[in-house]
C-alpha cells in the first residue's frame, strides 16, 4: 500500500476513495477521540508508505470560496503554535493541483474540538495564521506516522457564509467534489515517495556581481528614500524583485517613466551610453549597480572601437545585458550561433573583434569563435575571456554532479540566462535537468524513481530558495544532503561610489 487516506466521515471517505490500488481509504470517524482512537489502531498495522488526511475544513479568513483545497504546510494550535513537524510536501501538492486547474491555498490548519461557528469564533482561530479550521487534523497527526503526511482539507464553509450540513448545501457539495478531484494528485505525491540522497553543487545562488546589485537597492532606499526607481529588473530573478518592490523599489521597463529629478538605479545587466545621457539630461540621482564584468565589456567595446577595429558581440538577442552593449556603436552585429557568421558583413576582415556576453555557456563561445576564426582568421577577441567567473563556477559545477545525478533541479527564473545555460550544460552532460522558480515548480514525475537528486541555482537566485527545493524533497522522505564544491569563491565588488 503506497498511500493511506485518513477521512473522518462516510461522505469525504467515498469522495477519496477512487478505486485505486495503490491507495487506502479509512473512515476514522468525526471529532478529536474518534480520530485518535482510529490513528492509533491503524498505526499498530502495516506501516503505509505516505499518510494524507483529507475532509472538508471551515474556512477562517474571509476571501477562501467553498471548493478551494487547503493544503496544510503546518498544524498549529488555537494560539498559534505548531504542533509536530512541518508538512514539507505541501508545495509539491500544492503544486500537482494547480496543473490540474484546481484552486488551491496552502498555510495552516489547526483543529477545534467542536464545529466552529460565528465570525467571532472564526476570527479568534484565524488569529493563530490558519487558513481553515477542522476537528480531526492534529488528533491524526498527534504521534508521528514515520512515513510521509499530507493535508489536504477542502473549504465547505466561510465566515460570509456558513452551512449546517455538509451532504445536503451547495458549498459542502463543492466541498466533497474538490476531494473527490484531489485525490489523483494525492496518488501522484504518494508514488514519488522513497528515501533519496541531494547532491547540491557548489558553488551555486548568488554571486559577488548579484550581492553587489542587490545591496545597492537597498542602500540607495536607505539613501534616497522611497521610492527607488529601478531600470528593468535589479537581476533576473522573481524573488529579489519581489522582494525590493516591497522595501520601495519602483521597477520600471525605460527611463521616461521615472519622474525628473528622482534617484534611479541602472541594473546589473549594464545600460547603453544614450541611456546614461538621457539620465544625465534629466538631472536623474543615477547609482550604477552594473556588474563589474560587464563594465569590462562595455570597456572592450571602446577600446577595440579606438583602434579602428569593426565590433561584433556573441550574445542573445532581447536579453538586457546584450541591449546595453549593443548600444555601445551603430554597427555591432550580434552573432547568436555559428550560422550568423556565415551572414556577417565585414568592412576590413583584417580588422574585425570580438567581445561576449557574459552569461554564456563557454561551449557555445567556443562554438561561435572557432566559426569566425575560420572565415576571419585574424579576428581577435578580449585578452581574458569575457564569460564571468561565476557562470564558469556554476557550470563546472552542475557539469561536476552530472554523472552521479538521476535528475538535477536548477532553480531560477525563466528570464535568467546564465540559469538557462546551467540546464543546457548538465542536459549536454546526459542528465534529466528542469528549470524552476522554487520548490513550489517541482513536479512530482520529475523524482519518480530517482535516487539522487541534484540541485543547484542560477547566480541571481537567492540560497534561501535551495533550502526550500530541498526541504521540499524531504517532504517526500528521508534525505541525505551531500555538497559537492568544485571551487571556493572569494570574490568581492566594492558597492557604488552613490551608496558607499
């Protein structure tokens, strides 16, 4: 038996049990003496490999329709305090039934030992952060299982609008549906349940350029006050924006939507010089947050410009860093493969170079390179390779746990290209790789029969959310974490002149 559902009463019991045989369903009965006395007999029995409690759950807060699907991450007293563990599969729930189309919150429950009526009562258990309040959940979950456990109750009423009988009312119909069509998601979580060992890769998350940027927000927030305009994002993570937004930051796509006069703040992907004119016109408070290697770039730029040489930049095309740089000169043409050489035209082949952007895989460098070598061969390029110390790390890195990895989890957000090149580097090292924003992106099938997982994270990715990727893995069962550092890094960026 893979999964055994714990549902107090007949009703939420039929809901669940949808005739699969790698499932259980147990009525335990209604109320916190029922419930113990059922989790206690069943605890005696064959050990199951995950445990889900489901029924259906009052809501606490106003807002939470009937039919939303609470997914407990944690069971907490009518104070407040958590009882028992964390439940760490709740982002992986959470998350199977969202691709299933389903509405669904994920927070605290906490348990009453009688129905809970009146929007008084409600408001006292809401102060405790639960999101919905049942009879049964901490009785089940009072002695440790030694085995995986969910929650999942689904909302039959809300403090707008309360019902007396589950069976017979609109809201506890939806109710009992919302179970009913959460239960394969249950089933998938349970299959993935197994013992696993995380290789995480090192380094990996933030590097020297990306705590520089970051800092410089804050610090020109404290400065300046708020708001802080910032152009386009800080770097290319969900997170820290959301993050910045909500200490003040204002981020905004052009500088014609920052007001005159205002302090604004150039990303760490670097701007091009018009932009710089159209601040210094203005009279914009500009602080700079552009990574050291990428000014270096922008210096290249010039100085093979001064020597009479014709420019070209490997790159991506819309990416911000590649923009800046582009608008170093009119006539830089951006070369995104080796086909694009073939269509290069070029004034003086005796005079032609090459800069990069810096988040690139060095492969596909090497790739594009060696293509103009052989139609130019005296094109020159940087005197040090323009590909940053950092993405060169993570690369090394992730390349490092390939060979011992089933599948590696790399997080960062879709818009982060040296976090792009990490899935493209292990993915040509022959292992199952996916991109995510946090543990909330896992899927489920992703870590069906792996044994060992690795897990790494783009250079604008903050650590805390490796903690939650790996916490999110545990939820699954036991973990043995496992470091791997291919390199240690000491680098160090003196914050802005405007800030220090």
């Amino acid at each position: 038996m893979r999964l055994l559902t714990l549902a107090p009463l007949r009703l939420e019991a039929r809901a669940m049990n949808v005739g699969d045989p790698r499932g259980r369903v147990v009525r335990t009965g209604a109320g916190p003496r029922r419930a113990a006395a059922a989790a206690a007999a069943l605890r005696a029995g064959p050990a199951p490999a995950a445990v889900a409690v489901a029924g259906v759950a009052g809501a606490l807060v106003p807002g939470i329709p009937a039919g939303t699907r609470i997914v407990g991450d944690r069971v907490v007293s009518a104070d407040g305090t958590p009882l028992g563990e964390p439940l760490l599969s709740a982002p992986l729930i959470a998350a199977a039934l969202r691709r299933r189309g389903l509405p669904v919150r994920v927070g605290p429950v906490v348990s009453a030992d009688r129905i809970v009526r009146g929007v008084v009562a409600r408001a006292r258990l809401a102060a405790s952060g639960a999101l919905a309040v049942d009879m049964e959940t901490a009785a089940l979950l009072a002695e440790p299982w030694g085995c995986p456990v969910a929650v999942v109750r689904a909302v039959a009423d809300t403090p707008e609008r309360e019902i007396r009988s589950v069976a017979t009312l609109a809201g506890g119909r939806r109710a009992l549906a919302a179970l009913r069509a959460a239960a394969p998601a249950l089933l998938e979580w349970a299959s993935a349940v197994g013992q696993r060992t995380v290789v995480l890769a090192g380094p990996r998350s933030f590097c020297a350029g990306v705590e520089r940027a970051i800092e410089t927000v804050e610090r020109a927030i404290d400065q300046f006050g708020t708001p802080v305009y910032v152009r386009r994002q800080i770097v290319h993570n969900r997170h820290v924006v959301e993050d910045l937004q909500a200490r003040g930051a204002v981020f905004v796509r052009e500088l014609e939507e920052v007001p005159d006069g205002a302090a604004v703040v150039f990303s760490a992907h670097g701007v091009a010089p018009a932009v710089r004119d159209d601040a210094a016109r203005r009279g914009l408070q500009v602080v700079d947050a552009t990574c050291p290697l990428v000014s270096k770039v922008h210096h290249e730029v010039r100085r093979f410009r001064q020597r009479g040489y014709q420019v070209v930049l490997i790159g991506h095309p819309d990416h911000d860093e590649t923009a800046g740089t582009l608008g170093e000169a009119d006539d830089i043409a951006l070369l995104s493969g080796p086909g694009d050489v073939e269509r290069l035209h070029v004034d003086d082949p005796d005079r032609l170079a090459y800069v990069t952007q810096t988040t690139l895989a060095p492969a596909d460098v090497t790739e594009v390179v060696g293509a103009l070598r052989r139609r130019f061969p005296k094109v020159i390029g940087p005197n040090a390779a323009d590909v940053c110390y950092a993405t060169q790390n993570r690369q090394d890195a992730i390349v490092a746990i390939a060979g011992d990895c089933d599948v590696i989890l790399v997080v960062g957000s879709a818009n982060s290209s040296n976090t792009a090149r990490l899935v493209e580097v292990a993915t040509r090292a022959g292992c199952r790789t996916f991109m995510l924003d946090d543990d909330a992106g896992i899927q489920l099938e992703w870590l069906r029969g792996a044994k060992t997982v690795g897990v790494t994270a783009g250079a604008s990715a903050p650590p805390v959310l490796v903690d939650r990727v790996v916490d999110a893995v545990r939820g699954l069962g036991p973990v043995e974490v496992v470091e791997k550092p291919v390199r240690v890094e000491t680098v160090n960026f003196p914050l802005p002149m405007e800030v220090r």
